[in-house]
C-alpha cells in the first residue's frame, strides 16, 4: 500500500479534517460540516470515525477499533484492518492499551483516560432530523437554540407509552448549549460520555464533526418528574458475571433458551481472566485470538 | 460452553476468494478484456465515467469488470480512487459550440444551421432482439461523410437575439467544488448542476419523469441535444497562455420551457440545462429538466411543493453512491440498538397487560 499517504487520505485533507475537529473542540456539540471523501469503503460503514482516525492517527499510537463493543465484529475487523495496511500502526484489542479507539455503536465499559481519544462512526448526526428532515431548518433551530420540538417529542412519549421510548441514540445536551446526537449508542452508554478522554464523532455520508471535550457536561434530555434512566438486561453476563456491564441477548437453541454475555468482549475477557465466573462460564481463561465463523 | 461466534478475518478472506472466482465465472469461456469492455459496452463505461465523476475509459472499464457489471459499484471504486489524485489545476471552460458533433438534433426547429445529424443512436431501431449478434460476425461498414470542421452555433442562441428566451447571466466566478466543499442550502447553481451531473441516472430520471407528468409541470422542449468531443485546456502559469491536454465527450442538452412570466420576469423561454460526460443522452436530457424544475425561485415561480423543485430533496438524495452505502449499512450488526429496543418493548408491554389485568 506504498502508493498511498500514511493512513491512506494526503495531508491536506487530514489538516481540513483537524480544523473541523478543532472548530467541534472549541465549540462542544456543534456540527461542523466537513468536506468528507469518498473512501474505500461505503458510506454508512464508518467512513465518518475513518476519516476522524486517519487525521488523529500519528505512527506512535495503538488503534483498537469495536462494532457492538466487540473487537471481532466483521466491520471492525475490516476497519482495523485497513489502518493496519495504510498506516501501519500497531493495534490491540484491550481498551486500556489503546490511545485512539475508534467504535460504532457502543462506549467501552472501562473508564478511558485523559490520553486516549474516542472515535464515534455517525450515521446521522442531526438529532432533531426525524422531527424535521430539512438541514436548513434544523441548522436554523440549533442557531437560535430552539429545542421545543425534541421536548414535545420526549413529552409526546411519556403520554403514550407512560415513559421516554427512546432507548438508544438518546439525545443529550452538550456544555448547556447544543443539544446533540451521541451516535446509536444504547442510552446506558450515556451517561459515560462524561469522560476524561477527548470524544470526536465523524459523519462521512451527511459531511459532518463534531465533538466532546473532556470533561464536558453532558446532560440526557429528560423531565424532573421523569428523570432520565440508563437501562440494561437485567442479567449479570453468564460469562464473566458482570452486572455492571450491557449485555448482549444469545439465542441458544430453538427452545428459547438464552443467554446474556458482556456486549464489550474486551471487558468481558478481562474478567475473566481476573478469575470472574458466570453462570455458564468456565474456569479456564478463554482465547481471544479470531476464530473462524 | 457457550463461545461467542467469532467474524474473523478468515470468515471475510474466504468471502473474497470466492467473489474473485465468481466474477471470473467459468474458465472454459473466455475472459473479458477491458479493451472488449471498453469498446462493446461504451455506454456502461460512459455512465460510469459520469456519475464517478473521472473521464477515464480504460479505468471505468476495470472497474466494471471488477464490479462484475454491478454499475453502482463500478462507480464506487471510481470515485474512492478519484478522490486520491492529486490536482494541479483547472481547466479552462469547455467550448461546447466547438464541439465535434457525431449526433445533434433539435426539436424544436425542422432545420437549424449546422444541421440535424441524428448519429449513433438507438432512436427509430424496432427493438427487437437481433439474433444476429448471439453469432459472431462481420459487420457491414456504415456509409462515410467528411464531418463538419466549422463551429456549430447553439440553438438557443438564435432564440437568444430575437431576446424571447431568458439570458444567463454571465459571471467569470469560480465556481464551488462539491468534491471540496461540503453542499450547504440554498445551493448555488453551480452547485445543483454539479451535484446533478453525477447524481444516479435512475434517480434524475425518475424526479424529470414526475416534472412531465405534472409533480411541477414544465414543458420542455429538447432545444438541442448535442453529443461530441470537446478540447480540453487548461493555463500553463509558467507558459503565460493555455494549451489543449487533450478532448473528451460530452453529452449537452439544453431545453426550451415554456414560461407565461411571473411577477419578477416577463413572459418569455425559459432554460433547463445538463451536461454529462460520454454519450449519456437520457441523464443529460433528464437533468436539463431537473435543472428546470429547481429554478423556480429565480424565475420567481410558485413552489407547488412537488419534489422536482426541493432542491434539498433532490441534491441530498440523488447520490447513489450515499444512498447505496447507507442503504447498504443496515446489514451491519445491530444487535446492541436491538437489544435496547428489546428490552424498551418488552417493558412496555408488561406494563401494557398489568395495565389490562388491573382494569378487568
């Protein structure tokens, strides 16, 4: 892959990129549009964290890369992959060695540090997009911080369903300003997004960044009578007996038998190598080497 | 024991040493050259030099047998690797009044100077299946003409000195580069044509189609169509003047509407335009209309609310390169949002059924 720039995009393009990630830094929230490329993969499957991890990668860093919070995802491993390829960085699959880790769709369980940086893949960066499909109204309604019609629509929940039925891609106010989009991260994640690690979110299909800074106040949108609720199986994993992590549902058998295991497998190994047993799990230490499906 | 199944890496090398055997399909048939695509599927390489946005012939034939005719996806791999090539400059404007013209009617007048030349196209063939082709053979040659070498003036231009039609204004402006800067709203015309001259074929069509059956009606009458190759130039700083790189085909169509005036125009013809490259007579015609349809604030007309006139409708959509991508994404993995969701539905459905038992 000599004949491409180290993390495949040229240097002009990932110093447009850092500017809109420094415009996003400096203003928590706000959706910066960029001038995403096209890249060798299709848009939808992660070009948006892609481009955000090319322009953040430098030669010294360890890259680990989840879909679901798992690191053996096919897309992961795709994505993984090719900066293995284009930017030769080394990469792991344990959070704590990782310094850029680029994800869709979950926050790792443990609690990230001020030198790691978190890469979210966005699909559709407006949060007020299903209330109003135009950009030019929504871009219009987060200018004048007009947010009535998100509370409507939470309210509009909580009179039908007698709670907010939003249960990921939970919208959030940023820094007490705009109110934003954390990725179709399960609404247990959100209250994690208050961290000490930086938080970029590329959107490559809709050409947008946009940002958490550590440290930033992150609030879940909610009502003092109906206060916002992180929800998980109420399970502990079967594997490593955690009860503090979010789970995912196994089908077992065509009985209905079921099982719930550790959505990040990072987590999940790490316990049990620490000793923890679930209800179905084994004494023995597991590989975490692929295997084939 | 319950172990997780794995994606693996070998799962998805395994999936591509397959694709590569089945694109090559079986070996006992002769395999296809990209001079053969090149060639004999002119029209599939042409499209997809258009909507990949490179005029490249040898490169878009590659990538359509790569893709194994799959034309979205021939386009893909052209506009991921476009967007690697360095850029050293601009061309200047193409001269389409310059153009070598192998097809260029009107409709709108019998005889025009410069003539009718109806050229390669598929018009007036009964289509009917040509058993012929199914067996190798020669061809009969077709009847020769010396072609015109002079200048072939635009129609519209003599609709332009009677002043009946609209005249564009001129502007030496450089335009935006959709490919560089992120499209914001409103879009700038520039900016709508660029978008529209790669956008899906299916898609510009479908929006013109609606404009003709009445979603913004706008009767348009193909003032000319035009198809040929044009030189391309481009300024040489270290030169001081501009000098020919090479040519390339285009498709232009420029439409004659029909417009009654409005409150800011008086009545007169109104224009819709398209430009593609290659022979691409359908897209070039369809996005002349769509191009019409999306002027109507200029032109100081109402917005009907039809889809052909939201330009932020059309412009956001018409990409099938977004579209398929994102379309596409859905088969990824899900289970994490599907879980939450799960979990949100069987909630609300216990509470449903308490709600229902404590009232019987």
């Amino acid at each position: 892959m000599s004949e491409y720039n180290f993390a495949y995009l040229d240097e002009q393009t990932k110093r447009m990129i850092r500017r809109a990630i420094l415009k996003g830094l400096a203003i928590p929230g706000y959706q910066v549009p960029f001038a995403s490329r096209e890249m060798p993969m299709p848009y939808g499957w992660g070009t948006g964290g892609v481009q955000v991890s090319a322009a953040a990668l430098t030669p010294d860093d360890t890259l680990k890369v989840i879909d679901q919070g798992a690191d053996d995802t096919t897309n992961a491993v795709s994505i993984r992959k090719f900066f293995e390829r284009t930017a030769g960085v080394a990469t792991t699959e344990e959070t704590e060695r990782a310094s850029i880790i680029q994800t869709r769709h979950r926050i790792p369980e443990a609690a990230l540090r001020e030198d790691q940086i978190l890469v979210y893949q966005v699909p559709i960066p407006e949060p007020l997009r299903f209330l109003e499909p135009r950009e030019t109204e929504t871009r219009k309604m987060h200018s004048l911080e007009e947010y009535g019609l998100m509370h409507v629509k939470l309210y509009e929940d909580i009179s039908q369903h007698g709670q907010i039925a939003t249960s990921y891609a939970y919208p959030v106010k940023v820094e007490g300003r705009y109110v934003m989009d954390p990725s179709p991260i399960p609404k247990f994640d959100n209250p994690k997004l208050e961290m000490a690690a930086i938080q970029l979110f590329g959107a490559g299909r809709e050409q947008r960044i946009y940002a958490v800074p550590p440290y930033t106040k992150v609030v879940s949108l909610d009502f003092e009578d109906y206060p916002f609720e992180a929800t998980k199986a109420d399970h502990a994993c079967d594997l490593c007996a955690a009860a503090d992590s979010y789970l995912d549902e196994v089908i077992m058998d065509d009985a209905g038998g079921r099982m719930f295991v550790c959505s990040d497998t990072d987590y999940c190994r790490s316990r049990r190598a620490a000793g923890h047993v679930g209800r179905l799990g084994s004494e023995a230490p597991l590989s975490t080497g692929p295997e084939a499906a | 024991m319950y172990v997780a199944v794995k994606g693996g890496e070998r799962a998805i090398d395994n999936a591509h040493a397959w694709l590569a055997e089945e694109r090559r399909g079986d070996t006992s048939v002769a395999e296809l050259s990209l001079a053969q695509i090149r060639e004999q599927l002119k029209l599939a390489v042409n499209r997809v030099m258009a909507e990949g946005s490179l005029f490249d012939p040898d490169l878009a034939a590659l990538a359509i047998k790569q893709s194994r005719g799959d034309l979205i996806e021939a386009i893909f791999l052209i506009r991921a690797y476009r967007t690697t090539l360095p850029r050293f400059g601009n061309s200047r404007p193409v001269e389409t009044a310059d153009m070598a013209c192998d097809r260029r009617v009107s409709a709108t007048f019998k005889d025009v100077p410069g003539g009718q030349v109806l050229g390669p196209t598929f018009d007036y063939t009964h289509r009917l299946l040509d058993f012929k082709l199914a067996a190798e053979g020669e061809l009969p040659e077709a009847p020769t003409a010396p072609p015109r070498r002079e200048p072939t003036p635009h129609v519209t231009s003599f609709l332009r000195d009677e002043d009946i039609i609209q005249t564009e204004p001129d502007s030496d402006a450089t335009p935006r580069d959709i490919t560089r800067e992120p499209v914001a709203f409103p879009a700038d015309r520039a900016t709508r044509l660029q978008t529209l001259t790669r956008g899906d074929e299916g898609f510009i069509l479908g929006m013109a189609y609606s404009t003709q059956r009445g979603y913004a009606r706008n009767h348009a009458f193909v003032g000319e169509l035009r198809i040929g190759t044009v030189a391309v130039e481009m300024e040489i700083p270290e030169l001081g003047f501009a000098i020919e790189i090479g040519e390339i085909e285009l498709t232009e169509c420029e439409t004659v509407n029909q417009f009654t005036g409005s409150k800011t125009e008086p009545p007169q013809f109104t224009r819709g335009y398209g430009l593609v490259f290659g022979q691409t007579e359908r897209k070039a015609i369809a996005m002349a209309l769509v191009d019409r349809a999306l002027r109507w604030r200029e032109l100081g007309e109402d917005n009907v609310g039809a889809a052909a006139q939201d330009e932020e409708f059309v412009l956001s959509h018409c990409d099938n390169i977004q579209a398929t991508g994102f379309l596409e994404h859905i088969k990824l993995p899900h289970y994490v949002d599907f879980q939450s969701e799960l979990e949100l539905v069987r909630k609300l459905r216990r509470e449903a059924t308490a709600a229902q038992e404590a009232a019987e």
